[in-house]
C-alpha cells in the first residue's frame, strides 16, 4: 500500500513568525487582498500585516467582510474585489472562517463558477499564491486541502476540496491566539482534538498522519486547558498552535469521520460555532466509534498517560474516553439545549441532517462504519 501526503509549501512557525513571511511575499506579487473579519481589524491583526506590506512596498486592499459563517455569497464579494483592484495574491488572517474563505475566492476568481457548483467534485487549477495567518489554534485550515463553505442555497455546510486549495505559506504565530477568548480558546480546541482522534482512527490512517495525530493529542491534553485557565500562557498558547497545525496535517492525509461528518448538518441549521458542535458530539460519536478499533483509542489512552500497565484495549480505550468526557466538562462545553436549540425542532430535522452527514462520506472513513440508522440514534442522544 502506499500513500500520499501533502502539506503546505512552506511553515514559519514560532513567536512574532509574521516579520519572516516578509521574504516570501517579495516573491508573491505587488498587490495582496486580505481576507479576514472585522474582529481581525479591530485587534489591530490587520495593521500587522499591512505594516509589514508597506515596508516590502507591496500594494493591498483589505475585505473584513467574513464572519463565522462564511457563505457562498461572501466569497462572490471577494472575488469580485480582487479582480476588480487586480490583486495578484491572497493573505488570510483570522480564524478558520477568513482562511477557508481565502482559499474559496482563490479558486473562484481562476475557475470563475459560482462556489456552489464545485460541490462533490475536485477544485483543481493554477491559483493565486495563498498566505494563512491562523489565530486560533483549532481548524489546521492552514495546513489542509479543504474549504468549507456554507451553501445558502441548500442550507448545506459544503466540505470542498482539492489539493490546489492548501496554502502555498503557512504562519503559524502564536502571538495572534493570545486574544482569543475562553470560549473560543475552548471550542477551537475541541475541534482540534477532534482532527488529531478521527484521523488516528480514520480507515485513511497511516505512519506519518499516525505521528502526527498523536504527538498533537499529546499537546492539546497538556496545553488546552492551561490556554483555557490562563489565555496569556505563551508556552501553552504555541504547544496548542503546533497541535493544531499537526492535528491539520494528519486529517488532510487521513480525513475525519464520524464527527465532522455529523457536526456540519448541525452547524448548517443551528449556527452554532463548528469546534462547538464538534464538542457537543464527540463523547457520544466516539463511544460508538471505539468498537471499530479499541487498540487505536488503547493507544491514545497511552499518549495522554491514563494507560495503566495491564489494561486491555477494551479498559485502555474506555480510559482514554473518561479522559476526553474529563477534559471538555472541565472546559465548560455547552449542552445543544444550553446553546437554545429547541428539543422538537431538532428532532423534526433529524432525518435530513444524517442523510447531509452521510452525503459528506466523512462518517464513512469511520473504522466502525455507521448506518443512517445509527448517526439518528446518535444525535437523539444528544437531548438525553
Ligand atoms: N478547512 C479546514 O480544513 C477546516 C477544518 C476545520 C474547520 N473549518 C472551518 O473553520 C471555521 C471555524 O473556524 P474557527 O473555529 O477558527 O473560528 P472562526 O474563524 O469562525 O472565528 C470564531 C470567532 O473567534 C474570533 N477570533 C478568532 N481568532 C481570535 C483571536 N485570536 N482573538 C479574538 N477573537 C478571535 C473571530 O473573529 C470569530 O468571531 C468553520 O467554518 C469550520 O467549518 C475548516
Ligand atoms: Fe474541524
């Protein structure tokens, strides 16, 4: 068997990593768009980069027009702004929401179709050179081939993908996660321990995605609740920064499963924030998960030091799992009936949310394959 594994072209990673990307983007062209959100602007992110345009002479215009649902009809903006100011580069700054949409408006403008029209193929061309400047440590968006966009059209969280789409440069700089609040600190978390165990326990898993996933479970269960406790932690906020950027490399070489795959259709229909709805569902995806490979989650009980000598898989998988529940009821993460989803009005969505997670195929890289009966059963059990 052999296997591909793809990453960005190049990662600066490290404290104030920003000033090193300044060499790169000589080469990049003359005049960048900057995608990026409003709160991106008002923590002054923004000013950092263009500061540093400036001083290589390099043009830019500036689209804050991302928010945490970034939509079909705010990536035709972006295009449109950068053809219309003949941009000849992107740099994303934000969390995964403005990264995604960077690579999303990179294709459009090369491929000129509606972002739409590319679900259920591969985004394949020749685009821009893309720039990703994460600040938050969860989504690996920097580090992965995927976009993921909301269809407004069908009400649908579209997983978009090719490997045209990973970003030519990486800055991982962990300065800029430093303002993310507790509760984004937390639920970008989650979502980055989510990428690490589906990749570890995906049907795609190999030796490199495998060193990856684990060196990064390792990370977030020493680092992210000290992230949580005390945001100005810097040894804390880089070990989750590289976790994230590992957790990314893995599921782009391995994919997720059953929980990304169940956690779009929420996020589509209840607007709640993906590393969120990644928490919410991942004790009881995992639970149905771990018959599929019980030596996988044995071994991750073993990276995170709650493997005692003498447990079976079965004992070693069940202790890695206590510690998951552990680490998100310490991190405080909502219930869907905390976050106000209304009990009827969930279930009455039920059916077409598997049928959406099932047409994904994420759940299909489970090694326990689930049914559509089962992701139903899974998400009922979300109200109990
Ligand atoms: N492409 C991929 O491989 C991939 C993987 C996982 C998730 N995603 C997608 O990424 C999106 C979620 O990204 P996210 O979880 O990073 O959140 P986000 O980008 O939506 O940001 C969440 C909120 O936190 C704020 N924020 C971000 N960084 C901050 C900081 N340092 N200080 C203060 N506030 C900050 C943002 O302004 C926003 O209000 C979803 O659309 C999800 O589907 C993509
Ligand atoms: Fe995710």
């Amino acid at each position: 068997m052999a296997y591909t594994y793809l990453t960005p072209q190049k990662v600066l990673l490290g404290e104030e990593a920003l000033t090193l990307a300044k060499d790169t983007w000589s080469g990049f062209g003359t005049k960048a768009l900057i995608v990026t959100d409003a709160v991106m602007v008002k923590l002054g992110n923004v000013d950092k980069v263009t500061g540093l345009l400036d001083e290589i002479g390099i043009a830019y215009e500036i689209y804050d027009g991302i928010n945490q649902e970034p939509c079909d009809y705010m990536i035709a903006k972006g295009a449109e702004i950068y053809l219309q100011k003949q941009c000849d580069f992107l740099i994303a700054i934000g969390g995964g929401s403005p990264i995604d949409s960077m690579k999303a408006i990179g294709a459009v403008i090369v491929l000129g179709d509606n972002i739409n029209s590319f679900m259920g193929k591969v985004i394949d061309g020749s685009f821009p050179p893309m720039t990703a400047v994460p600040t938050t440590a969860g989504t690996g968006s920097e580090a992965t081939q995927f976009t993921i966009i909301n269809n407004t059209e069908k009400n649908i969280k579209m997983l978009l993908k090719g490997p045209a789409l990973l970003p030519d440069l990486a800055v991982i700089d962990p300065v800029f996660t430093m303002t993310a609040p507790p509760a984004v600190t937390a639920a970008t978390g989650i979502d980055a321990l989510c990428h690490a165990v589906e990749a570890y326990t995906s049907v795609k898993a190999f030796s490199m995605t495998d060193t990856m996933a684990k060196s990064a479970v390792k990370r977030i269960f020493d680092s992210l609740y000290l992230c949580y406790t005390d945001g100005g932690n810097m040894e804390a906020r880089i070990d989750m920064a590289i976790a994230a950027l590992e957790a990314g490399m893995a599921f782009n070489n391995s994919s997720v499963t059953l929980i990304h795959g169940m956690s779009r259709p929420i996020g589509a229909l209840y607007h709640i924030p993906h590393g969120l709805s990644n928490a919410m569902l991942m004790e009881k995806c995992l639970e149905f998960a771990v018959d599929g490979c019980p030596e996988r989650f044995r071994e991750l009980a073993q990276v995170t030091g709650v493997y005692e000598t003498g447990m079976t898989d079965q004992e070693g998988a069940a202790a890695f799992l206590r510690a998951v529940s552990n680490l998100c009821r310490s991190l405080k993460i909502q219930t869907l009936e905390e976050f106000g989803v209304d009990k009827d009005d969930f279930l009455s969505k039920i059916d077409k949310m598997a049928q959406d997670a099932l047409d994904s195929k994420s759940p299909g890289n489970t090694r326990k394959k689930p049914d559509k009966e089962d992701i139903i059963r899974i998400y009922k059990a979300l109200f109990d």
